[in-house]
C-alpha cells in the first residue's frame, strides 16, 4: 500500500481539503512541539516534498492515517472491514469539530520559501518547483493572517483552491499534467 499527497508532482497543491487537513491533524497532533511553525513545517515537507507512505504504519507516521483508522492486513477483509466500520460509525455520527488553526502567516511563508530558495540554488528543485512550494506555503501559512488570529477551514480551502487556480494557469503545469496523463510519470520541468 502506497499513500501520499504527491499533487505536487504534477505542478499543483493538494486540493479538496488535502492541505486542511494534514495541516489540521498536524496541528493537533500531542506529539508536535509548541507554536504555530512546526504543524506548517511538517505539513509543508511532507507535501512539498510529494513523501509517500510505503505501509500503513508509516502512513500513520506521516498523520495520513489517524490513530484510530483501521488497519486490515488481509487484502480479501478490506471491503468487509470496511462496510462495518461505516455502518458502525453510522449509527452515532456527528461530524468531526472543524479545526481552530492559527498560522504563522507572511512571517512563516517567508521561513519556507528561504528553504526552497536554497533547494533551488542547489539545484535540487526547479524554478517551477519553487512557485509550487510558494503557492504551498501561502496555503499552509494561512495567506495574511496574523499567528494571534485563528484561521478557519474555510480560508483554508479558499486558500487551497486559489493556489490551484493559480498554478493551473502556468504552461509548466499543464505540461506536467499532460504528461502524467500520457506517460503515467512526472515530468522535471
């Protein structure tokens, strides 16, 4: 089992919550240390970095997986499992409490951006690369808010949706996602 948010590859940001969320679990996360950079930190080199979980338990490492999702190691059980989760869940559900965020803001969108820049020095990352990290940052960073304002998953996903539009429009990308939908490999432009 392979799990990663590797959007990136093909020049745009997680959308549809993805960023939200692993921002999100980050966040709350009891194992995070303090302060409103490192949930954005390790959010930003996960998905930066387009990291795939290559086992369910690493996934969980990453927070693709929460503590208390299941884990079925027999391929033939999933389907079942996972129909009896659902109508246990079902039964009592309320939808989860939506994140309470405060984000770094222009102050941490700077920190990751001076990263990226060195990766791109190095040439371990393109110039493309660099303005995918940058749409990225604003995301994670929560755009112009203040780290005293708490930011809700709302402007996430409007920040999360900005960024797509944004990269959608640039030649690179769409030339990464013709690529990916002919060859099925990313393209290093």
């Amino acid at each position: 089992t392979y799990m990663g948010l590797v959007e990136a590859g093909v020049g745009i940001v997680p959308g549809w919550g993805g960023c939200k969320e692993l921002l999100g679990r980050w966040t709350t996360s009891k194992t995070r240390p303090g302060g409103p950079i490192p949930p954005v930190m390790k959010a930003f080199e996960t998905i930066a970095m387009a990291q795939v979980a290559k086992s369910a338990i690493e996934a969980r490492d990453f927070l693709f997986l929460r503590p208390n999702d299941a884990i079925v190691m027999n391929r033939d059980r999933v389907l079942a499992a996972a129909k009896e989760r659902a109508l246990t869940m079902a039964e009592n559900y309320s939808p989860p409490e939506p994140y309470e965020l405060r984000l770094p803001g222009p102050t941490g969108r700077t920190a990751l951006d001076l990263g990226v820049r060195d990766f791109i020095n190095k040439g371990v990352a393109s110039a493309h690369d660099g303005m995918i990290a940058h749409e990225l940052a604003i995301v994670l960073s929560g755009g112009d808010t203040d780290a005293l304002d708490i930011i809700s998953e709302d402007r996430v996903l409007e920040l999360e949706r900005d960024a797509i539009i944004n990269l959608a429009r640039t030649v690179k990308t769409r030339a990464r996602v013709e690529q990916m939908l002919k060859t099925g490999r990313p393209l290093r432009n």
